[in-house]
C-alpha cells in the first residue's frame, strides 16, 4: 500500500477538528472548544493546500499569513482576509486563562460556518 501525500494527511487532520466542531455544536459543548477546532481545521487545510502546491512554510498558525502564501497560487484566498482575522482569535486567546472566554452558541455556530466556508473553498482548489 502505498503511502498517503502529505496533503491528504494535513487534510485528514483538519476533518478531525471539523468533526470535532461538529460534535461539539450538536452537543451544545464549550464553545471556546467548538472554536478552536475550527481555527485549527482551516489552519490545517491551508496548509493541505500550501502543501499540496509544494510550498515550504514556516511552523506558523497564522491564517493571514497562510492565505497570503496560498494566495500566490489563487486569488481567492486573499478574499478571507477577515475571517481568518476573526479564527485567528480563537488560536490562542480562547485556550488559556485568564483569557479563556465562552462564546455564545450563535456565534459559536457562525464561527463554524465561517470555517465551512473557507474550507469548501480549499476543497475545492485541491484536485
């Protein structure tokens, strides 16, 4: 059997976190949690993109920096400039006290479709 890309693991990765979201949602769960997990599966799909072009990048977590990269190949990711504002907000400051902070489940929700959105557009420029 042969071995996977490593884009389609970056992409595994974030499905992960995407279901994670998913759940977390469905089960009204911590939202500061719900929206962690969706910074990190667009973060992660950005990168099955970067990597799926061959691109080298630095171990960042910054999604405008990573859609700036991504952008070089298609202009599309440049179009995300704030939303990935708005996730990347959930990298760190939703993870440590005193910082953490429990968001509502609407904007939990529209966090989550915030995501979809990019993601779907990701999907869609890996063939």
């Amino acid at each position: 059997m042969a071995d996977k890309p490593i884009y389609e693991e970056w992409m595994e990765k974030a499905e992960n976190d995407l279901i994670t979201a998913e759940i977390l949602i469905k089960e009204d769960g911590p939202t500061d949690t719900l929206c962690f997990h969706c910074q990190q599966a667009v973060e992660k799909y950005l990168k099955a993109f970067l990597t799926y072009k061959k691109v080298e990048f630095k171990k960042i977590h910054d999604l405008n920096v990573l859609g700036k990269l991504a952008g070089k190949f298609d202009s599309g990711f440049l179009s995300f400039k704030k939303e990935y504002k708005i996730l990347n907000a959930y990298y760190i400051e939703s993870r440590y006290p005193p910082d953490v902070i429990l968001y509502t489940h609407d904007e939990a929700q529209k966090t989550f479709n915030i995501s979809k959105v990019i993601i779907d557009s990701v999907k869609s420029k890996i063939k």
